[in-house]
C-alpha cells in the first residue's frame, strides 16, 4: 500500500472517529475511561499521518481540518463539564 492510500484509508478512519466523539457526550466517564475516545489519541494520530513523507496537499488540509474539528470537540467538552459543575 502507497504511504498516500495508507494516509487517506487512516484518515478516514479517523473522520469517522472523530464524528462519533461529537455525537456522543466526550465528558461521561466512559469516555475518559477508554483511550480511543479521547480527542488526544486521535490528534496523535492526525499528526502521525501528517508526518508523513510525500503526502499531497489534499491529505494535508484533510488532516488540518480534523485537527480543527478535534480542537473545537475539547472546548465543547470544557463547556459542558464547566455547565455540569454549576448545576450539581
């Protein structure tokens, strides 16, 4: 497999992730419990994939903007935990 289908196949994968975290609620406890469903697992592995020699422009704004929906998942998350804390 060429390191570009290996990026592309790894990045969607990863979207489809990443759109499961923003479905769920990221701050219940099961979350935190299981690695796979912590946006910092997966930033590791957009930048693992980023990283990589002779990947096209395509994979590199694909990954980019994974980045920014992990980015915009950890202040939704903050949000809610912080909504949490004022209601208990």
């Amino acid at each position: 497999m060429s390191t570009q289908t290996h990026a592309e196949k790894d990045l969607t994968h990863i979207q489809t992730m990443i759109s499961e975290l923003e479905y769920l609620d990221c701050g219940h406890n099961t979350a935190k419990a299981n690695v796979v469903m912590q946006p910092d697992y997966w930033r590791t592995r957009i930048r693992a994939v980023l990283a990589l020699p002779n990947i096209s422009i395509h994979i590199q704004k694909q990954g980019s903007e994974l980045l920014v929906r992990l980015d915009r998942l950890h202040v939704g998350s903050r949000a809610n935990a912080r909504r949490a804390r004022q209601q208990a």
